[in-house]
C-alpha cells in the first residue's frame, strides 16, 4: 500500500477513498474529520462530522445548530474504524480542541497534523506527538526568520506599557478563536486580575472556554461601557477593528497586535500598530522543522504557507517531501496575515 491509497489530496481537500471520508474538505462532502474550528479547516454544509467535541461546539456556535448533517464526538486517544482506515485524534496544540488526525490501513500511518505548535499554551492540551510514516505539516511560519520565542515576555511588554501609559485604553488585536482567548488566559498567569475588556466578535467564544474551564478572569463587554471608564484597561478585538471607527470609543487608544507576524517590522508598520506582540498558534521554524524530525516520517506533505522552504529542508535531511497545492486553507488565523480575516465570519 502507498500513502496516497490512504489520504490523496483533491481539489475538495484530503481525502481518505478507503474510510469514505475528507479531512479538513474546502467544499461540502458526505463526511468530512476536522481537525479544529477555524473557518478555513471547518466549513458548514456537510453531511456527517466527526470532531472532538470543542470543534462540534465551537461549529455550532459559528455557523449555528445545523452546520451539519449529523455529528459524532471523538475524544483524543479514541480509535475508529471508518471502511478500511482506523482514525484517531490527537491534541494539535492549536487553539481548544484541535487535533492531529492519524489515519492508519494495512499497518501504514498517515498523519493529517492541521494546524499545530508545540508551544505551551494555557487555553488548549499540548500538541502530542505522533510517530507516522507520513506527516502532513502546515508551513504557515515555515521561514527561519520566523522564531517566536516567548509569549509570557510578550504580555510583559504589553503590561509594561499598561503601567507606563494608565490614562490610554489598550486595543489588542487577535483572531476571535484561539489567539485572544490564550492572550487573556497569559494576562492571568502573568497576574493580571483587573477586567478585561472584549469586542462582541469575542464575546461568544471566549464565555465557551470559560465554561471548558479554562480560567480567563472577569471579562466585560466594551458594548455600553462609559468611554472614561476604558482608561487604563485592556481590550481584545479582532485585528481588523484596529483600524476602525469602533476605537473612537476608547480614550487616547494604544494599538497591539498578538501575532506571529509581527516579527516582521514592516507588517506591524503595515498595520499601525504601536506594539508588535509576537505571539502564534502555529509552531515556528525550529518547531517545524524538530517536530517534522520527531515524527521518524520519512514523507513529509507541506499544506497552506511557505512550502517551498520546508519542501527544500527536508529535502536537504533525505526526506521525500512535496507541497500539496490545497486552494482553499488560511482564510482566518495567522495563515496569510491578513488583518482583516481574524473578524468574526
Ligand atoms: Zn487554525
Ligand atoms: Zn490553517
């Protein structure tokens, strides 16, 4: 048996012809495994799903009570036999529910990872290593340049500045699902205990992390707060509202932005934004590249990103590996960038 006779990449996206299912698929199919919620992974209009149960919760929540066909929850570490494949699902690290899905037949796994780091985040399980023959990589950040180094040091830039300017109102902007529920849950364990501020594309989201249990403090809505009463306090907004008339409501506002873009100087300068937060829910290069290693997968397929410098790398290491071409992924979250796209869909 081959790796494609497991997973082959189509237009509509992985498929898995053997178990009769698409995995992360960009267009509606009869059953469609996905890894986790953002919008570009987890599309409405499919006949079944099978997703842990924070990705049918989360789906639901976006897209409403009939996003699909019918649903199944599968927990991280359960196998399920689908037609000739047996799947499981392991944490990607990613945001809350997220997972790696592993597809094995005829004693050959083929990893389909989503979207992964292997950094520690408060808000999601640590991404779980799982050894495959084939491991599908995202290559969002896959450029050595891009390293993001701590994130506990970044929320103590942004606290720094909370102290030095405590008549401006803070505006940070992260995507609604993941990034700023993590951002909140940093300002917790770094001590912050004041409330924290939310724009409504948040507010949904992050009251379902809470009641995950996941400890993000006293958080209020901007909607109807006195303008006066938002000074000296922090904010999370989508990245596009940075930009927008929305920020008049804030005393003397001062711009952040939690990204891992914002390594790069001239995408913060391209934004507007006063402080670069480098903080990412996708691995780095060095995550990559040491998470690719780790697997012992002597294949290696590249999705949505830089493919061309992790095809090279593994190259370079005796890994056979290509790019899958996919037209369709890094709609939201940092995949692509785009300010804009972290706005409630
Ligand atoms: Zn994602
Ligand atoms: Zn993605």
């Amino acid at each position: 048996m081959r790796p494609e006779d497991i997973l082959l990449p189509t237009p509509a996206g992985i498929c898995c012809k053997l178990g009769g299912f698409h995995i992360d698929p960009t267009r509606p199919v009869e059953r469609a495994l996905i890894t986790h919620a953002h919008s570009d992974h987890a599309r409405s209009g499919h006949g079944a799903v099978l997703a842990t149960q924070e990705t049918l919760d989360l789906m639901r929540l976006r897209y409403g009570e009939n996003f699909a066909g019918a649903t199944q929850a599968i927990r991280y570490g359960e196998s399920v036999d689908l037609g000739g494949a047996t799947v499981s699902f392991h944490p990607a690290g990613h945001v809350l529910g997220s997972a790696q899905i592993a597809v094995t037949a005829d004693g050959l796994r083929v990893v389909a990872s989503g979207d992964y780091k292997d950094a520690a985040d408060p808000t999601c399980a640590p991404f779980e290593l799982v050894a495959c023959d084939v491991f599908i990589t995202e290559a969002t950040f896959a450029l050595p340049v891009f390293r993001h180094g701590d994130a506990d040091g970044e929320i103590a830039k942004l606290l720094a500045s909370v102290a030095l300017f405590p008549e401006r109102a803070h505006l940070v902007g992260a995507y609604s699902l993941g990034k700023a529920q993590r951002v909140i849950a940093l300002l917790r364990k770094a001590g912050y205990a004041a409330p924290i501020y939310l724009h409504g594309a948040m507010e949904s989201i992050s009251r379902y992390y809470a009641e995950c249990g996941i400890a993000l403090g006293e958080l209020r809505a901007v909607r109807g707060t006195d303008k006066a009463a938002l000074a000296g306090t922090i904010t999370l907004c989508p990245p596009s509202a940075l930009s927008d008339v929305w920020t008049r409501r804030f005393p003397d506002p001062l711009t952040a932005f939690a990204s891992g873009w914002m390594r790069i100087r001239a995408r913060a300068r391209q934004y507007g934004v006063a402080l670069p937060l480098v903080i990412s829910d996708h691995a780095d290069w060095p995550g990559l590249t040491a998470t690719i290693a780790a697997t012992g997968a002597s294949e290696i397929w590249v999705t949505h990103g830089q493919e061309d410098a992790l095809v090279h790398w593994c190259a370079t290491r005796g890994l056979k590996a290509r790019p899958l071409d996919i037209v369709g992924y890094g709609d939201e979250d940092e995949t692509g960038g785009e300010a804009g796209n972290g706005a409630e869909q």
